[in-house]
C-alpha cells in the first residue's frame, strides 16, 4: 500500500483502479490487479 498527498497519478496506473471513501479516508483500490493499492493522507 503506497501513501501519497495526490491520488491521481495512482489511479492512472492501471485502467482498473477506483477511488473509494472507507472512513474519512480515501483509498485507490483494485480488484484485478491488488498491487495496486494507495490511500491518501
């Protein structure tokens, strides 16, 4: 799981990578590719 200021160019790095909201938190998550993970803050 990387942690970064900006979820965008995580998102970018694979064309399955949603953002999501999981308390207070928002994360980039995966479900084809789970390395693929980030969360934000």
């Amino acid at each position: 799981m990387k942690v970064a200021n900006s979820l965008r160019s995580l998102k970018l790095r694979h064309r399955d990578c949603q953002v999501v909201r999981r308390k207070g938190r928002v994360y980039v998550i995966n479900k084809t590719q789970k390395r693929y993970k980030a969360r934000q803050g």
